[in-house]
C-alpha cells in the first residue's frame, strides 16, 4: 500500500525551520526554500518520502548523498548542514529531511556560459572540487551540467556542484549501471571499477557539449540491439574533435577535452590535479589573449574572440 507524501505550505514548521515556498520536486522529493527563525539563515531543505518500497533506493541515496558530503569541505560543493530522519513503528525509514545550503542560482545545462573565461572558470572550480572528493576516498561518478549549479557574483561565476547521490568510494564496481546516459563513461556502462578516471571522463563530455552543443558518443543507446554491439570499447566510435564543431574553441582545451573522453580510461589523465592544472594555464592563456586584443574579461568591448558561440558574440544567447 502506498503513503502519499505530505506537502508542507508556506509558514508550516519542518525540523524546527519555517517553511517560505517550494523550490522543486522530483520522483519522491520536493526541495522547500525554508528559514531557521531563530538565527534567520535561509536554507534548502530537501525531503524524500517512501510512498512504496520502489522509493527504498531514493531514500538510501539521499542518506549516502548526506554521508558523503559530510566528509567533505570545499567551496564549489554544496554543503548539506544535516540530516534528519523519520522511521515507522523503528523500523522502516519512511523520510528524510537534508538541510543544504540555499544556492541562488542555476545549472549550467539550463544556462550555458557566453564566453570561454565563464567557461573554463566553471569547469575549473568543478575540477578542483573532484580533486577534492577524490583525496577524500570518492568519486561523484554522475557529472553533468545539470549538476553544476552556476552562481553569480561580483568576482565572476561560481561553481557549486550537487547531487552526491551516484557517488561511491574510489574502485567501487556498481551491481546496476548508474549514471547519465549522454555522460557516462564506459566502464560505468560495463559495470568496471569507478576510479578518479570516470570523473574524468564524465567532466570531459560535460565540457564537450558546454562548448560544441553535441554529446560524445557512448555505449548506451535507445536501439535495443545497440548495448550488445558496444560491450567491447573497440566499437564505441570516437568523438570528433571538439574544435571541429566549434572552431573558436582554443586549441590547448580542445586537446584537453579530447584526452578526458578517450574510452580507455588508461589514455585519459590519471588524475583530476592533472586537468585542474591545464584548465588553470588555459583560463590564464584566454585572459592574456583577451587582454592584448583589448577585450575585458567580463565585456566584448566590440570584439567576439572571447565568446563561445557566433550567435552569443552577436548579442544572441549561447544554446
């Protein structure tokens, strides 16, 4: 039998914060925009239910995601304050309740950086912050853009990655293939060993498609004889070069795109300081060129060498 979740209303009290609105909802969550009355610091508060026992795999996950993120401490990695947990009769679990920090701002798949230094600092804040989850024993093994949350500041843009529900401890082999289809690296498809290479791979075709619009092929597929025909890494084709789908994408971070999706992962960066290093000398790279063309980091100044996309430069937005 199945137990209908309740929906909190504006003013209503959950775990001792005030509710303000709902932010958004998915299979078996609503994420509330709430408020701690005493101290007045505004949080998210997420709360999954289980309606049936087909919603035990997203309360587990909502525990891994809070245990996981406990353990870290990184500013481009969304913290979770705490968690809370409510069971039947002491036995089944049938909510928790994460209270995160509250991020003003949007995923990257929703909006797209204009120019490449927009760019490139996204996806090297992104890159520090795996860094940082692999020193600490784990690998997020599902990013994407929509798990990039962009926030805007006076400095520039700011990287927050989310959702640690998919992550595991560096080595894991997952019983069920786990991740995100257009992103996913191959030996997560082939149910191998998750290493700091996955992310690696996973990062690289997010900046793929931020920079060309187009996903990197991979060995899954909506054909349902497809799956059979990439069991071996030989059969999944290659990308295409990033730059010759974009030809204003500078050609060092083309090359580094490139060497991150290789479908060995033997052929692709061992580790994250490696990419996080590089994008470091190319933002560098694109400053300097930005600043002998006479363009301001954060202006065009009628010049289009520091946006990503032709249509952008001329004042249209980058999709």
């Amino acid at each position: 039998m199945s137990d209908a979740m309740v929906h909190y209303k504006t003013n209503d009290e959950v775990e001792g914060l005030r509710v303000l609105g709902e932010l958004g909802h998915g299979a078996a969550s609503v994420v509330y925009l709430v408020q701690d009355p005493k101290r007045k610091q505004i949080y998210a508060l997420k709360h999954v239910h289980r309606g049936s026992s087909k919603d035990d795999r997203f309360l587990q996950q909502a525990l891994y995601e809070a245990k996981v993120a406990q353990k870290l401490d990184h500013p481009n990695i969304r913290k979770i304050i705490r968690v809370a947990k409510h069971a039947k009769m002491f036995i089944h679990v049938t909510d928790v309740f994460l209270v995160m920090e509250m991020l003003d701002g949007i995923s990257m798949e929703k909006k797209l950086p204009k120019t490449f230094d927009d760019a490139v600092t996204i996806f090297l804040q992104t890159a520090d912050a795996l860094r940082h989850m692999h020193s600490r024993g784990y690998v997020h093994a599902d990013m994407k853009p929509n798990n990039i949350m962009v926030v805007s500041s006076a400095g520039g843009p700011v990287a927050k990655i989310i959702d640690l529900g998919q992550s595991c401890e560096i080595g894991t082999i997952k019983p069920r293939i786990q991740g995100t289809p257009d992103y996913i690296a191959p030996e997560q498809v082939h149910r191998r060993a998750i290493t700091e290479r996955t992310d690696v791979y996973n990062l690289g075709a997010t900046m793929y498609f931020t920079l060309t619009g187009k996903t990197v092929p991979n060995a899954l597929s909506t054909k349902p004889d497809s799956l059979m025909n990439r069991l071996d890494d030989k059969l999944i084709p290659k990308a295409p070069p990033a730059i010759s789908l974009n030809p204003r994408i500078p050609p060092k971070l083309n090359e580094l795109i490139m060497h991150c999706v290789e479908i060995n992962p033997e052929d692709r960066p061992a580790y994250m300081t490696f990419v996080r290093e590089r994008l470091e000398l190319i933002l560098g790279q694109i400053r300097y060129r930005n600043e002998q063309s006479g363009l301001n980091n954060k202006s065009s100044s009628g010049s289009t060498i520091g946006f990503i996309y032709e249509d952008a430069a001329n004042g249209g937005k980058a999709s």
